[in-house]
C-alpha cells in the first residue's frame, strides 16, 4: 500500500475506534443525570444504585474516550498536512472551540463527580454529572460542525497563497458552523448516542433481572432504560433520520445515490430499493443490484416529498466523482435495519413492561441483553456511509460564499507528503495492535462492573467510584 | 498589537498553562517509579487523580488553537514530527487509560502493568516535549513553501535532547514539589529532599541549555538586553533561588509557586525573543514560521479572539473551584469520604 492509502486506513483504525466510546460516554451520562436525580430528589437508594452502577461504566467508558480521543486533536496535522493547510482557517475553530467550551468542562466536572463525592453537597454532586453530560454532548455539536463543514462547506470562499496553492478562508463564522448539514446531523448523532446508553443501561440491568428477579434496583434501572430507549429509538429515525437523509438527498446526491443504492437516472416515480446485493463486476449496468425488492415512487417521495421529484443515480455523475457504492450502500442499509430493531425491541419489552409482564418475560430480557452492542455497531455503520459516502472528496464540492463553484478538494491530493509509507506503516501497526487490547480490556472490565455490582451493592450500599478510581 | 500578535500570546498562555498543570502530574506519574511503598505510590496517584484530565485540556486545546491560529506550523511541525508525536500520544494514551485500570483488580500484577504504564506515560512526554522545544528553537529543515526536509532522527540532536532532559528534570522537580504540598509527614519531607536534588540537575542541565543555545540559536538572545527581557531575566533568576529557600525553609506552597512561576518565565523568555518566529528553520532564519506567513484570516483570528475571551474566563472559575474542592492533603483512597 502506498503513503496515501496507509493514511486512509490509518485515519479510520483511530476514528472508528474511537468513535466506540462517545456515544456510550454521553448516552450513559444523561443516564446517570436522570437516574442520580430521582435517587437525590426521591431519596430513593435504589436509584442512587443504579446511578452509582452506570456512573462506574461511565468511568471506564470515558477513560478509553479521552485516550484515543488525544489522537484526533493532533492527527490532521501529522496525517494530513495538506487538508490542514487548506481548511485549518475554518476547520481549526471548530475543534478549538471542542476544548474552550466542552473539553474543559467535561474533564474538570469529571474529576469531581469521580472524587467529590462526600466533599460536595449532593445537589453539587449531581450538577457535576450533569456538566459532564452536556460537556460531552456540547463536545459532539463542535466535532458534528467540523465533519459537516467537510460534507458541505459553506461560508468560506477560496484564496490565493502567495507561495502558490489555495486555501479556504473563512466569511462568516455563523454560515460555517451552521452549514446546511450541521443541525441534522448533530440531532441524529446526539439521539444515537441517548439510544446507545439506553441500550447499555437496559441490557445491564435486564441481565440483573434475569439473574435475581427480585432485584428492586434492577427493575428501576430496566424500567428507566427502555422509557428512555423507547423514546429516543424512535427519534433517532422519525424525525431525525429521515431528516437527516433528506439533507444528503439536497445536498449530497451523489452519496444520497449511493447509500440508497440508486445506479440509473430517474427523472420521477424514483423506487426505494428495501433490499439489494451490490455487484460490482459483470455484464451492464454494472455495478448494479441483485435480487432487488423495490417499492415504486418512494425514493423520491421520501426524500423530495414528491413522487415525481426526479432523483439523481450514481449514473449522473462523472466516474471519478462516485463514491464507492458497496461499502456505503452495505453500511446504510444495516444501519436502517438496526434502527428499526431498536424501535421493535424497545416498544416489545415497553408493552411488557406496561402489563407488568416484563420482568417474567426471559425472552426479552435476554434480547435486551444480546442487543447491548447493537447501537454501537450502528454508530459505526453510520459514520462509514457518512464518511465513505463523501469520498473521493475530503471536502465536498459546493459553492463558496460569493456564488462561485467550488470544486471540493480530493482526498487523494490531502495527506502529507512528507510522511513515508513506512513510517505510516510502522505506527498503524503499533496503534492497532494497542487499541485492539484496550478494547478487549474496556469490554472484560465493563462486563466484571456489572457483574460484581450485585454483590458490591448489596454489601456496601451506594459506594461512590472514587475508591474504584484511586 | 495585532490580531497575530494576541494569538502568539495566548498559544503561549496555552503552552505555559499546559506545562504548570500538567507538569506536576506528568512529575508526580514519573516520580511514582520511585516509590518507596504501595502505600506511597497510591498518594502519587491521589494526589492527581481529581485534576489530571482538566490539565491534560489544555494541551488539546492548544492544539486545536494552533491549527486555528497558525495552521501552517500545525500541518507542517506535526507532519514533520510525526513518529516522535506518536510516541507521545501513546504515552499519554497509557497514563490515560491506567488511572482507571490500575484499581479495578484486585491483583498486585494488574496493578504493578499499570502503575508501570502511569509512571512511563509520564516520565516520557515530560522529556519529549522538551525534545518538540529544542527542536523547534534551534531549527528544523523548512525549505520555501514550508517543505518539510527532517528525518526522525534528525530530531534526536543533542542540543534537543539536552532540552528535553532538561525539561525533564524540571518536570520531576515541578511534580515533588507538588507533592511536597499533597503529602504529609516523613514523605514531604523526602519529596522536598527529591525536589531539591531535581533542582541541582535541573539547574546545570538548563545552564548548559543557555550556553548551547548561545551557539546553536544565538538570536534567541537578541532582545535580552531590553527591558522585557531583562525584567524576564529577573525573574527566572529569582524563581530558580527561590525553589531551594522555600523548600528548606518548609514553605511547600511558595515553593510549587516559584517553580510554576519559573517555567512561564522560561516560556516568556523563549517566546519573548524569538516573536515574531514560531518555528525557526535551519535553512535560513527567512525560510522560518512566523506568526504572520504561518497564520489563518484575521477574520478567523477575530472570532477565535472572541470564542477565547468568552470561554476561558468561565474555564478558570470552575478549574478554581476545581482545586479548592480538592484542596489539603491527599489521601490513601482518592478523595473519597475524606
């Protein structure tokens, strides 16, 4: 493999891996906010149980984050010089602002959530959980805002270097940062991760249940957990996936083509294609579908709320202008499947939970527990449609502020030259090898928490994590 | 003062707010590889646990700020960096991750891989950005157009080596008599012994630091006859005799002070003389990173400016509150039920 493609792989080893913990760091801190706040304002020790149990996972969570989390900062600048040249104008704000607004705030809040307890009063207490909680989700707004500003660029406009070259440089700091796919995006991602803690606290403690049903913290933790799943399940695909996707049909088509698997033109009546192999190789049109089962006029309603709105197929655009159509149109559509399992499962153990039948219902609380991972593993198949989507651009192409086209830039002409095949090589190597053993430890010491927390519980009470942590 | 000029200021108030906060953990965690007992190391760990994270901010933040201000010295040093970088990140990666291992089993293995982790996480940043600072002040290979000409070794000379180890040894220093103030009883008393000792190192390492840099970057003096740099002057000169006073005349706090106020001076110094350079290049002092070829728009620098002065104020204040939370001695179990 040459500099550029080990950069590439290099990128999405750290990122992905990274992209694991955020979405179970900020779904379990509003976890612990609302759980800790029914135990302080009910004086409800079953609550403070299940806080003081989902604040132990959020530690660990949070610890793994903020270790990989240090790579992005720095990463643009050693991987991908040229990128950084370019936007660093407008791209270097946005990740600033991540440190001045949220990084600080979530750090400092949770060292005194983590330690504080006994030193703050416990309304004090709890406010640090909270801080920590919207720390991380002001954290996920700044980084939405810099990944959107790649997918569509907008209040900027292209100058020339004296050394030669362009760069973008910045018009108005309100267009950039609320570009048109800023908000859509930062409310799809920020309900996937209120699903992903959801899902974490109601997989825990339905393995609770199903171990002593008599468990009363356990029932609690369940029963918070599905409430707050059920919701944000259904959020997170009506309104705002669908929201979301009618963005990328507006303003993306090429990657809206290629998530939905469209290859041809269709000037109205565009299908929704529920399922489809991708073929790459063949006679044409290739590449193309197999097996496809479609529902006629669809795609084009549900994107353009118009069944005779014309939809742009990956046909439309110049070869070297598609982005690669398997991977992003594999990652999507088991995104899709995902979200609606979450909505089922949820709204399943709901009902049971209404006819006070869910805690006898073995079945679904061991569904509950097998779909812990699952809101992760979409995360992830999200983030790769997203960003395989926009490719061959690292900025997509669009419109600079005083009207002219802008050709986007290509990622093919943004790592840094200077920095060799070998070297890239060498610490891929070494960073995978180190983040496939944090992963294996954060899973065996997130599972041991939750295993042991029966017992800790109920010979001490409502420990507080700092002797975990000291 | 132009927008250009605030932002070199505030990326050294980020730098100098860096090396004050996190340079007594990054010395506590090293310092923690000498110690005598479990019992002991367990307050070196105590001592930071609270407060390592929020410290540890304002180097991501600097980071982002540097590619925000300066994005010609992010793209172009970090690139050019990029193996000593790595190593940093994985050092800061393991003393990240053992805090929160070390204590989750209850094994004496277990806890020795991550004590061990914690130490060397931060014994080796604590030398390297020494190694990123000489580097950086007595020259790296950018030729026009800020093409990068350096090797990994290349920046392994040993006037940057000789920065780091004194960093280094500033460091352990700045970490024991942090300590100092965290501990009690007979291991204060041994911290200020091992602070007084990091000092004597410190002292003739940075003397030979000043005497190389009259050869390898003898600009850097250029503006040390000025009243700034004499006042500056001064006062490293005063912090530096008044570490040892403090320590021995028992006064732990005045003593962490001078070294928190000697290393800004250092910093100030450094980045009084070299302005309007951020990055001198060995190929000729014109082919160098300045803070006005290197920089972003002024329109970026004007709404980081302001992004800065609304946010950081209100940082401070809880980072304040932080510390007083967390204030007087440390304890065996973290800060738990103290």
């Amino acid at each position: 493999m040459d500099a550029l493609a080990l950069a590439r792989l290099q990128f999405a080893v750290t990122i992905g891996f990274h992209f694991i913990f955020p979405p179970v760091s900020i779904g379990l801190a509003w976890m612990v906010v609302v759980a800790e706040y029914l135990g302080w304002r009910k004086a409800d020790e079953e609550y403070v149980k299940v806080g003081g149990l989902l604040g132990k996972l959020l530690a660990i969570t949070f610890a793994v984050g903020v270790a990989t989390g240090i790579v992005m900062e720095f990463q643009f600048g050693t991987n991908w010089s040229r990128y950084s040249m370019f936007v660093g104008d407008i791209f270097g704000a946005p990740l600033a602002a991540e440190g001045v607004f949220a990084f600080f705030l979530e750090s400092t809040f949770m060292g005194l959530y983590l330690f504080g307890r006994g030193r703050l009063s416990k309304g004090m207490h709890w406010f640090s959980a909270l801080m920590v909680a919207v720390g991380s989700t002001l954290s996920a707004f700044w980084i939405i805002v810099a990944n959107s500003w790649q997918q569509t660029p907008a209040g900027f406009h292209l100058v020339d270097l004296p050394g030669g070259g362009q760069r973008a440089e910045l018009t108005s700091f309100f267009d950039a940062v609320f570009n048109p796919s800023t908000l859509p995006r930062y409310f799809h991602v920020v309900t996937a991760a209120l699903v992903t803690g959801a899902f974490v606290a109601a997989g825990v403690f339905a393995w609770h249940v199903r171990r002593d049903t008599g468990s009363a913290f356990a029932r609690k933790g369940l029963k918070l957990g599905v409430a707050w799943g059920l919701v944000f399940a259904v959020l997170e695909v009506m309104p705002f996936g669908h929201l979301h996707a009618q963005q990328v049909a507006r303003t993306q088509p090429a990657k809206f083509a290629a998530i939905e698997g469209l290859y041809r033109h269709a000037p109205g009546n565009a299908p929704m294609l529920v399922f489809g192999v991708p073929f790459m190789k063949g006679p044409p049109p290739t590449p193309g579908m197999a097996a496809p089962i479609e529902i006629p006029g669809l795609l084009s309603w549900m994107a353009f709320g118009d069944f005779n709105a014309p939809v742009k197929g990956l046909q439309d655009f110049p070869e070297d202008e598609r982005p690669p159509l398997w991977l992003t149109f594999v990652s999507f559509h088991n995104m899709v499947i995902l979200g609606v399992w979450f909505i089922f499962i949820m709204a399943l153990a709901a009902w049971r939970l209404y006819a006070g039948k869910l805690y006898d219902s073995p079945g679904v609380l061991k569904a509950l527990v097998i779909s812990i991972p699952l809101p992760v593993l979409a995360c992830q198949l999200g983030w790769v449609a997203a960003e395989v989507g926009r490719q061959p651009f690292i900025v997509y192409p669009g419109q600079q502020a005083n009207g002219e086209p802008f050709a986007g830039l290509r990622t093919a002409m943004a790592h840094s030259p200077t920095v060799g095949a070998g070297e890239i090589a060498f610490s891929l190597v070494l960073f995978t090898a180190i983040y496939l053993s944090l992963f294996v430890l954060w899973l065996f010491l997130m599972i041991r928490k939750t295993r042991l927390a029966a017992n800790d519980l109920a010979a001490t009470g409502a420990a507080g994590c700092g002797a975990d942590a000291a | 003062m132009d927008l250009n000029t605030v932002w070199f200021v505030l990326i050294g108030v980020l730098i100098a707010g860096y090396a004050v906060l996190d340079g007594f953990d990054l010395g506590a965690g090293a310092l923690s590889l000498l110690a005598r007992s479990p019992e002991e190391r367990e307050l070196h760990v105590a001592a930071v646990a609270p407060v390592w994270d929020g410290n540890e901010v304002w180097l991501l933040t600097g980071g982002g700020a540097l590619f925000a201000a300066f994005p010609a010295v992010y793209a172009t040093v970090f690139s050019g960096f990029y193996l000593a970088l790595m190593l940093v990140l994985l050092a800061l990666i393991a003393r990240a991750v053992s805090l929160e291992f070390r204590g989750q089993v209850a094994s004496p293995a277990w806890k020795a891989f991550w004590d061990a982790a914690f130490g060397v996480g931060s014994l080796l940043p604590a030398i390297l950005f020494g190694v990123a600072v000489g580097n950086v002040l007595h020259g790296v290979p950018v030729a026009d157009g800020f093409a990068w000409q350096g090797s990994f070794l290349g920046l392994l000379n040993p006037y940057s080596l000789l920065v780091g180890l004194t960093t280094g040894a500033f460091f352990v220093m700045h970490g024991a008599l942090y300590l100092r103030v965290k501990m009690e009883g007979a291991l204060a008393e041994r911290m200020g012994r091992v602070a007084r000792r990091a000092w004597v190192v410190f002292l003739v390492l940075y003397a030979l630091a000043t005497l190389s840099t009259a050869f390898a970057s003898p600009f850097l003096f250029g503006r040390l006859t000025q009243p700034l740099g004499i006042a500056l002057t001064a006062l490293v000169v005063l912090s530096v005799v008044g570490i040892p006073l403090f320590t021995r005349g028992g006064r732990a706090r005045w003593a962490f002070t001078a070294s928190s106020v000697l290393i800004v001076a250092m910093i100030l110094v450094a980045a009084v003389n070299a302005y309007p350079i951020l990055v001198v290049s060995s190929l000729g002092l014109d082919k160098s990173l300045t803070i006005y070829n290197a920089a972003s728009s002024p329109r970026t620098l004007a709404t980081m400016l302001v992004i800065a002065l609304v946010g950081m104020p209100i940082v401070l204040v809880y980072t304040v509150l932080s510390y007083r939370v967390f204030r007087g001695k440390a304890h065996g179990r973290g800060y738990e039920a103290v």
